[in-house]
C-alpha cells in the first residue's frame, strides 16, 4: 500500500553539479547545484536562486563551467553547498581545489573534477517557478582516467555520487544493472 507524502521534490537520483564561475574581481566561485540538468542535446538548464553569487556571475560572464563532483572530492562538493560567495570571498580558496580558466569560455575549470561542461549562457529566464538559465554547451572536458578504451565517459571510472532529497544524503553511483534501449526490448515483440 503506497502513503501520501504530499507535495516533496522527490525524484531519485539528482545529480551532484557544480558550477563554476568568475567573481567580478578575476576569483573563482563554484556552487553546488542538484536543481538542474540535461535539458536538449546541447544544452543544460540550471534552476537556481537569484540571489546567489553565481547568478550575478552567470549574468556578468555569459559563461559557466558544469562539473560533475566525484567522490574523493566530496567534502569540497559539500562545502560548495554550504558557504556562500555572497559572505565568503575566499569561498574556493578554502577548498584546497585548483582551477584553470577554460579555453572556449569566460569561466574556470576546476582540476580536480573529472568531466566538465564548458556552457555558454544561452538564455536568462525569470518564471514564475523561479530563475533559470539556460546554458549550451560548447565542450566536454574529460579526465582520461575515466575514458574507456573507446575514449568514451566510463560510469564506474567517474566516482560520481548523487543527492538524495528524501534525507539529504549523497550516495556513491553503483554498478552497471542493464543497457538502455535493450534490456526491455523482449517485451516489444
């Protein structure tokens, strides 16, 4: 017998993003963002408050990087979710985490992070539903650690970890389970 929760966003998992941006003075600011994702092929939406210093930076810079946080980098990812760049200036400095700038837009990448989307801003939406942006993306950076022998983007190699929003847990991404676009196709004929 299923029980009525109400109204919760709870949708299972929610990926561990990280946005990464430049403050007016030339910093590095990155926020930990789960509220967005792949929304076309070449494009990402991010679903953020307004008020948050990487807003102001995606609105100045036209540009952000995307990163997907791995596990051995978990304490910096949560601290993302944490401090603000609004009171904390040094915000990126603390994490102990190096950035280069990208080299096809006006936003840094964080090293340490294994796969990287280098977004143009495509569009600033403001919905009733709150502040969206929509970002296309331009480049996928990627560690060769976490290449398969066809320099495709191994799962199992990436680390990755996701939010659960049910009691605001992260959890590491398990083992393969079936192929898209197969394991159902028996039920087809």
């Amino acid at each position: 017998m299923k029980k009525d929760l109400g109204v919760k966003p709870y949708v299972f998992p929610m990926p561990v993003l990280m946005i990464a941006t430049y403050n007016e003075d030339g910093t590095v600011d990155v926020m930990n963002m789960a509220w967005g994702g792949v929304c076309a092929s070449n494009m990402v939406a991010l679903n953020i408050d307004e008020d948050h210093k990487t807003a102001a930076n995606i609105k100045a810079r036209g540009a952000f990087t995307l990163s997907v946080a791995d596990v051995p980098h978990l304490e910096a990812a949560d601290f993302f979710g944490i401090a603000t760049g609004n009171k904390m200036a040094d915000k990126f400095a603390r994490s102990g985490l190096h950035a280069v700038k990208s080299g096809r837009v006006d936003a840094p990448v964080v090293e340490e992070f294994p796969l990287t989307l280098e977004c143009r801003v495509a569009e600033c939406q403001h919905t009733a539903y709150g502040f969206r942006v929509l970002g296309e993306i331009v480049n996928v950076l990627a560690e060769e650690s976490v290449l398969d022998e066809k320099g495709k983007v191994a799962p199992e190699k990436l680390n990755a970890f996701v939010f659960d929003q049910f009691q605001n847990g992260y959890y590491a991404i398990g083992g393969k389970v079936g192929q898209a676009w197969k394991s159902g196709a028996g039920l087809m004929k």
